[in-house]
C-alpha cells in the first residue's frame, strides 16, 4: 500500500490574494450596480423626493468607481503576467508541446471526475491561466465598450479635468461602435451581454475551485486565504 504524504507549497502571494478579493468585491457592486443602471429594480423605500431622486446617481458612482478599479487591477495583472518575481503566468500561455499536453490532461481530469490526473498539481497549471486569461481579456472589453458609454454622456466635449480627457477616450473607444454594430445601443447591449459572461465565468470558477478541493484533496479553495494548499506525494 502507498503511503502518501503532503507537501505544503506557496501558490499566491499576499499581492495576488489581495487583488483577487477586491476584483471579485469590485465584479459584484459593478454587476449589482449595472443591472440598476438598465432597469432600475429597487427604490429607497423613502417618501422624500429630494433623497430618492439619488438612487441612480450613487448606482452610478458605485459603478464607476467598481469599473475603475477593476481597471487599475487590470493594469497591475497584465504587468505581473510578465515581470512576477514570484511566477510568470505568461509562459503558460505560449503553445509549447508541454503546455498543450497540461492543458488537454487538466482538462481530461475535470471531464472524467479525476480518473486520470497525469499532470503536477503543485503549480498553476495552463488551463487555469487561460482561463483566467479570458476573464481579463472580457473585462478589458468591459473597460473599453464602459468608457465609450460614458464619454458619449459628456456631450459638451469638455470635462472637469479638461477636454483632453474626452478627447482620449473617444480616440481610444469610438471603434467599439462600428465594432459592434453600427450604434450606441450596439455598444450598450455588448457591454450588458459581457456582464453575463463574467458572471457565468465565476460561477464556473467558484464550482472548479470546490471541485479540486473535493477530488484533489490538496486544500485548494484555501489558496486565495492563505496562499498556500497542500500536494499529495505518493511514496
């Protein structure tokens, strides 16, 4: 009989926990706030007039600033994907032989119920990092189709901080509407479906977080707590 024994490893700095939490507390008010924002669902329960008539302004503001800082996040992920002292998730990405052949068994182990698990769990496997990919490359349409959406309220052109800023953003979001279909609404409804694909997105994230937990039994859910899980060695 094998005797197995566990291996404690590192797998998430405290900057990577610290990121994803306020990402996923940033997606929630962003979610929550945006669905308010196309279909006003809820009311204050207020009979003031002058405090009701607030509600989409602080909906708004709540948006806005959950967008910003997924954006800021954004930034800070794309850099560390290639300059992490800790791992650099971009090398997971290139189609090399050994990344293809993780990425087809990791997939094989979800599909079978983990019959088969002929890969190294100790590390970020390459099918996680694309999929993790796909989240930030659907949250930077999510900036660029926001943006447009919001520069086209500044109808005057101009803004608090000058009418460079207005400028900017059409120069760098004006491509979604043709992008799109032609229209605002276009854009509008992108932005709104996207929404759903992030939201699917997670609720697949969190299932396959719990999935490994039960199948691995390797504490993998405890990752984004404390950094680290534990690897079975088989002697």
């Amino acid at each position: 009989m094998k005797k197995v024994e566990y291996q404690n490893v590192k797998r998430m700095t405290s900057t990577g926990r610290i990121i994803h939490w306020v990402n996923a507390f940033a997606i929630v008010a962003a979610v929550i706030t945006g669905l308010y924002i196309a279909h006003p669902y809820y009311q204050t329960f207020i009979a003031d007039p002058a405090v009701d008539k607030y509600v989409m302004a602080w909906n708004r503001w709540i948006h806005f600033i959950g967008a910003i800082i997924l954006d800021v996040t954004s930034i800070v992920i794309a850099y560390l994907y290639f300059f992490s002292r800790f791992e650099k998730p971009y090398k997971k990405l290139i189609p090399t032989t050994k990344n293809i052949r993780e990425f087809f068994a990791v997939l094989g182990n979800l599909l079978t119920l983990n019959r088969h698990k002929n890969f190294d769990s100790s590390h970020n496997d390459s099918f996680n990092t694309v999929y993790f990919t796909i989240l930030h490359l659907m949250l930077v349409w999510m900036l660029l189709t926001g943006l447009q959406l919001y520069v086209h309220g500044l109808e005057s052109g101009i803004s608090s901080i000058g009418s460079w800023w207005p400028a900017l953003l059409h120069l760098a979001t004006d491509w979604t509407i043709p992008a799109t279909g032609g229209t605002l609404m276009d854009v509008r409804i992108s932005h709104h479906e996207m929404m759903w694909w992030i939201v699917a997105w997670t609720m697949f994230h969190i299932y396959y977080q719990i999935w490994r937990t039960i199948y691995w039994q390797e504490g993998d859910i405890t990752i984004v707590f404390g950094g680290n899980k534990f690897v079975k060695k088989e002697k």
